[in-house]
C-alpha cells in the first residue's frame, strides 16, 4: 500500500502542469445530476462509439448530463491512478482487469458493486462468467467487462495451402511449420518489438504454457514473487529460439508497422489481438486462427488463452453512485454490445452480443475460443508490480537485439521482485 500510495505521489507531481479533468458538458437542464465518465479513446473508431452512446444515453435520461474526458492508453494509466484517489474523481472510469483494478481496489477507490448486482440479478448473468471474474477482488465485484481480448496466431492461409501446412497444436508442429516457411525463401512470422507490450505477450504466454501452475500463479503475487524458478529461463531461451524465425528488425520495427507488414503478405504469421480484426479489411489472402502451441515439457494447461477483458468501474466517493450505475447498465446492455462489436470490431462480453451482430465469422469464432478456454491467462504487464514488468520488457526486449542474455533479464527480475518485496 505504501508503494502505491507514492507512486500516487510521484504522479500526482507529473500531472500538476495537466489541465484539470475536462467538463465536456453536453448542455441541456441546468438542474440535471452531472456524472464525469473518463475512458482511454480520444481515437477512433471508439471516441465516436462513446459519444453517440453518451448522447443516446442521455436522451432516455434527461434528468442526468454526462461529461466526457478520454487520453491515450499510457497517459491514462498514469492519470487515473492520480484522479481516481482525489475528492473529485471521475464516476464512471475506465479499467483493466489484473494488478490495475486490483490497486484501485486496494487504494479504496472503487465501489463494490456486489450489492447492486443482487438486487439486479439480470446484469450479472447478461455477461460470460469467465469475463465477470475478471473484474472481482477477494471474492467482491468491483467492475464489469466491457470487451473480450485474447491473442492468437493468425495465419495466412494461402501460403499454408500453398506448402501443404496445417495449424500446429505441439511445439514440434510448430518448429515445423516455421522451418517449412523458411524453406520456401519467406519470413514465418512478422513481429515488432519496437514498443514493449508485444513483448509481454510472447513471454507471458510462454511462462504460462512452461511453469507449474503454482508457480506462475504464485510470483504474480508481490508480497510473494521471487521468480527462482529455472522455467522463466526457459521461456527466455525458447523466445529466442522463435526470434530466428522472424524479420531480424524487430526491436526497431513497431507493432502497427509490423502488422502492415503482415497484411502485405511479407509474413505469413504473426501474433495479434482479435481487437485488430478491424484492420485486417480488404486483404490478398484468406487469414486463419490458432492458439500458442504446448511446449514440450510444460506444465501449464495449453488449452488456457491469453488475454483479459477490459471495462469499467464506478468511483468509491461518487456524489451520484445510482446514476452512474445506471449509466454502466445502459452501456453495457446486450443493444450497446452488438453495437459495441459492430461498431468498433471488438469482442463484446455480453453473452449473444457477438453472436447476433453482424460481426465476420472470425471474430464470431474468437467469442467461442475464449468462451471455451480452459482459462485466461492475464496480460503479463497486468499481472506484476509495474517495476517487475519495466525489468523484465526493457531486459527482455535487450535480449530480442542481442545485448542480454536470458539469465541476465531474470537477474534483473528477481532484483526488482526484492525491492517489490521489501517495499523499497
């Protein structure tokens, strides 16, 4: 808690020079209860999305004004960790699932919302169970899933046709496959390592699929954490052993760059999101799906997909905590997830959503892989103490260019998990 309340500090410092949370009112009766709604899309095609829904919203509920602030994903974290614990903060916010929601919790800045839900049992069964647990703490409900993310391998399906290939499901499938590719003259799999969140992704997984459950579960607790395990030297070196199969500028190659890459036929592999299906329009080629193969030797559970849905939370200190729930409600009604899906090209976390839009049959197919998952295993920049994730992306992402080894990058873990531990 200490170290949550300084890093609280710190920010707090780093956002002195920001203008105060914008009051984007929208007008109307001077009397109406105002609620401020602060998400992470001043882009498109969301920023749209949630304009028109705030509007839509306050058409059926003329008595309450909705005033809108949003800022990019990075910036948001750090801000909301300030505004969130202020005398002010925002009623309706934003929120990871994982370690993020999990701080807020801890920092008593989000309401319980186990009590509303009882009494309107109807919102807690209208979402999928997996991407509801997400969001409780302990045992209580803190927040709601707005969309479902999970990774996947897509896969060019004209070049797998082309060699005679088929989706890989074990580790040796898949070392075939990519030597396969190799041999044909191409690159298998397209990545960009430029930024670092896509290197979490790689290495979360990898730890998943090679650690003893306990184990993995265990380190991302940060009173816990000691990361001694030889399997996360494992992951490493098998992360290196893929890195030989994809384009060698990775680590100056960003993910958007990457996946034009990809889009272009330059790769016919790359890890991506099933939120990208929205920018895979208009392509030369037919794209398939498949999960992270088993690793020989692993102990983790190969049938789990990583991923974590994302969605709101309601302030603690709310002035108005019925109309901000009731503004949670609407938004995440089974209408606003079709449109949500429709609209934006994501995942919505109401059971049927997707099914009933008029979503393309792939993420159709994705709603039913991460329903069917034995498990989500969380984004592994949300399962750690932000000073254990910095150690191990920016080492990690040192050893992807050839300037680290994977033992140095867990020296470097276990070095930060001790001051994690030690509160310093």
């Amino acid at each position: 808690m200490r170290r949550a309340l300084r890093r609280v500090a710190a920010v707090a410092a780093a956002f002195a020079l920001i203008v105060p949370l914008a009051a984007c009112s929208n007008g109307g009766d001077d009397d109406a209860v105002e609620i401020d709604f602060f998400h992470r899309w001043p882009n498109e095609p969301k920023n749209t999305y949630f304009a028109k829904l705030v509007k839509e919203f306050e058409a059926e509920n003329p008595g309450i004004r909705v005033n809108v602030e949003s800022v990019l994903n990075d910036a948001y974290k750090d801000k909301v960790k300030v505004v969130a614990g202020s005398a002010k903060a925002p009623d309706v916010m934003f929120s990871w699932s994982g370690t993020f929601l999990q701080e807020l919790v801890e920092g008593g800045n989000v309401m319980k919302l186990d009590g509303w839900l009882k009494e309107n049992a109807e919102v807690r069964e209208s979402f999928y169970p997996s991407q509801l647990e997400a969001f409780a703490v302990d045992g209580s409900q803190y927040g709601l899933p707005l969309g479902m993310h999970a990774k996947l391998f897509f896969y060019n399906k004209d070049v797998f046709n082309e060699l005679k290939l088929q989706p890989p499901t074990t580790w040796e499938e898949f070392v075939d496959v990519l030597e396969a590719i190799k041999a044909s003259g191409r690159t298998p799999i397209e990545f960009g390592a430029q930024e670092q969140w896509p290197i979490a992704h790689y290495i979360g997984t990898l730890n998943q699929r090679i650690l003893d459950p306990k184990v993995f579960a265990g380190d991302q607790v940060a009173s816990n954490g000691t990361f001694d395990d030889p399997g996360y030297v494992t992951s490493l070196r098998t992360l290196l052993d893929v890195s030989k199969y994809m384009n060698p500028d990775m680590t100056a190659v960003g993910h958007e760059m990457a996946r034009k890459a990809w889009i272009d036929g330059e790769a016919p592999i790359m890890y991506l999101q099933g939120a990208e299906v929205g920018y895979l329009k208009d392509l030369d080629f037919e794209y398939g799906t498949f999960n992270f193969p088993s690793v020989d030797g692993g102990k983790g559970d190969p049938a789990q997909l990583t991923g974590a849905p994302e969605g709101f939370v309601v302030a603690a200190n709310s002035d108005h905590p019925q109309e901000s729930l009731r503004f949670l409600k609407f938004m995440l009604s089974k209408q606003n997830g079709i449109a949500y899906t429709e609209k934006t090209g994501e995942l919505s976390a109401v059971v049927g959503a997707v099914e009933e839009s008029k979503a393309p049959a792939v993420l159709k197919g994705m709603t039913k892989e991460i329903v069917d998952a034995s498990a989500m295993t969380p984004w592994l920049d949300n399962a750690y103490d932000p000073q254990i994730v910095k150690a191990y992306l920016s080492e990690t992402q040192l050893m992807l260019g050839g300037q680290q080894t994977p033992e140095g990058v867990m020296d470097a873990v276990r070095a930060a998990a001790e001051r994690v531990r030690s509160g310093s």
